[in-house]
C-alpha cells in the first residue's frame, strides 16, 4: 500500500513537471493570467487618480482581479492536452488520481504566482491597507487551495466541448461564488483597524472546508470525467 502510494505521488509530482516545462516553453496561462490581472490593478488604480477606494471595495476589486484572472488561464490545464492529442498517453502513463494531482498542483502553482505579483502591486496602485496581516495571509492561502480544486476539476469538464473557453467561464462562477464571498469578507475584515485573526474565524472556516470538499471530490469524481 505504501509503495502503491508512493508510486501515485511520483507520477503526479512528474505530470506538475511535464505542465511546468510546456509552461515555460509557452508561458500562455502564466502570461495571460498575470498580464490581465497587473492590467485591471493598472486600470483601477489610474482610474481613482490615487484617491483610493473605500476598504470595503478594496477587497471586492481584489477578488474579482483574482477571480478573472483565474479563469483567463487556469482553464488550459486540461484543453492542452486535448488539443496537442497527448491526453490518451497521459491516460497511459498514469491513474487519474495521480494525473489529477499534478494538474491541482501546476493550478495551484500558478494561483501563487498571481497572489506574489498582484497583492503587492495592488498594495501600491490602489492604496490597500492591511491591518491583520495573519487573517489577510490565511483567507488568501485558503481561498487560493480551494479555488486551485475547483478550477481544477471543472477544465477537466470542459476540456472535451467544443466552446471550453466561454464554458469554464459559466460553469466555474456559480461554484466558485461561495469561496469568493467568503475570501471578499475575510479580506474586508483584515482591513479594519484594529483587526485580529478571530474576527475572521467563520470566514476562515468556510474557506477551510470549501477547500477540503473540494479537493477531495475533485479526487473522487476525477476518474469518471478524465475517462469517459
């Protein structure tokens, strides 16, 4: 069992390598994420002519950034594969929970790089003041885990339809709102002055188990969509 299990986390930690260097020869998802997400912030922040937005709507704007930029690239994890015909010799190498795996990893990967470029920058264009950095910093790493399953699991939908990109758009929304409710009120609330991590507790919460269910049903449910 040990060895079972060890072969199925070697195989996966090779499928985020195989996404990884494609990525670097192509640079599409981490070029079209971080792009649209530094151009919105860049927008936003010459459009208030450095008066700032009120706090409430710093965290709004934050997530919608996040939440957009997601689905400009995260969608692509699966769609490669299918239209560079290397989805059956995936099928080949490696189980789907292993296949699975690396693909949550590469999303998750990619979400991290988002949050390093896009926080900072939006702390200096839009005036973002942070008063709790512990709530701040644990909604953002909570909400990107379940948001990477999420995405995950639904560009493994897609991949085979015909309109993927306006498809991932409709079907993510509507599972991803809860999260992003959640993720825009924690946020919301490290901004207060005098902010502290338990005033964020039932947020953090929620973002906690949207991100257990859904990387566990993603794990669950990847065998039957990767191999109908």
């Amino acid at each position: 069992m040990a060895a079972e299990k060890s072969r199925l986390g070697y195989k996966a930690l090779a499928v985020f390598v195989k996404d990884i260097k494609s990525e670097i020869r192509t640079r599409y998802a981490i070029g079209s994420i971080i792009m649209f997400a530094a151009v919105t912030v860049i927008a936003v922040g010459f459009a208030t002519g450095g008066v700032g937005l009120d706090r409430d709507l710093q965290g709004i704007v934050l997530w919608l950034v996040i939440y957009f930029a997601s689905v400009a690239g995260l969608g692509q994890s699966f769609i490669k594969e299918e239209e560079n015909r290397t989805a059956l010799a995936l099928r080949i190498y490696a189980r789907s929970s292993s296949v699975f795996g690396g693909k949550y990893l590469f999303n998750l990967m990619l979400l991290t790089a988002l949050v390093i470029v896009i926080i900072p920058l939006y702390i200096v264009l839009v005036g973002l003041e942070i008063d709790c950095y512990a709530l701040f910093i644990s909604v953002v790493i909570l909400s990107i885990i379940g948001l990477a399953g999420s995405t995950t699991i639904i560009a493994a939908i897609i991949s085979k339809a015909s309109i993927k990109g306006v498809l991932f758009a409709v079907l993510s929304f509507p599972l991803i709102l809860p999260l992003l409710l959640m993720a825009i009120k924690g946020t919301q609330k490290s901004l207060l002055t005098g902010a502290a991590i338990t005033d964020g507790l039932p947020e953090l919460k929620v973002l906690l188990s949207y991100a257990v269910v859904m990387s566990v049903a993603g794990f669950m449910l990847f065998d039957y969509v990767w191999n109908d």
